[in-house]
C-alpha cells in the first residue's frame, strides 16, 4: 500500500475512533455491559480497518469479534 494512503486510512480510523466514544458519551443509560459491546466494536472495527488495509470485510469482522469480547468482560 502507498505511504499516502495508509496515512489516510489511520487517520480515518483514529478519526471514527474518536467520534465513536463521543458519541458513547450521549449514552449515558445503557448498563456497563451494553456499552462495553459498543466500545469494544468500535475499537474493534478501527482494528480490522487498520490490519486490512481499510478492507470492508475487515472492518465488519473487528467490528463483531471486538463487540463480542466487549460485552463478555466482567460478564
């Protein structure tokens, strides 16, 4: 991949990362558990993305293996 587009890809990343638990913020009734799944896709999908290069599959399966391992910590 170029040096230019993986800059792009990080950036987006970081920058939906971060829009991401803003937005969490907003959420302030969900239990622990429902907002350790949101946290842990969220970080999960930025994960995906970034080991695949940006790939759409990538993105969608750390998006569920991070929701999964979110919402089963401290079950």
């Amino acid at each position: 991949m170029n040096p230019m587009r993986q800059k792009s890809v990080r950036l987006a990343c970081t920058v939906t990362t971060a829009l991401a638990l803003v937005g969490l913020g907003a959420c302030s009734d969900m239990s622990t558990r429902d907002r350790n799944t949101a946290v842990g896709a969220g970080v999960g999908a930025a994960a995906g993305a970034v080991l695949t290069g940006g790939s759409a599959g990538g993105t969608i399966g750390g998006a569920a293996v991070g929701g999964v391992i979110g919402n089963q910590i401290k079950k």
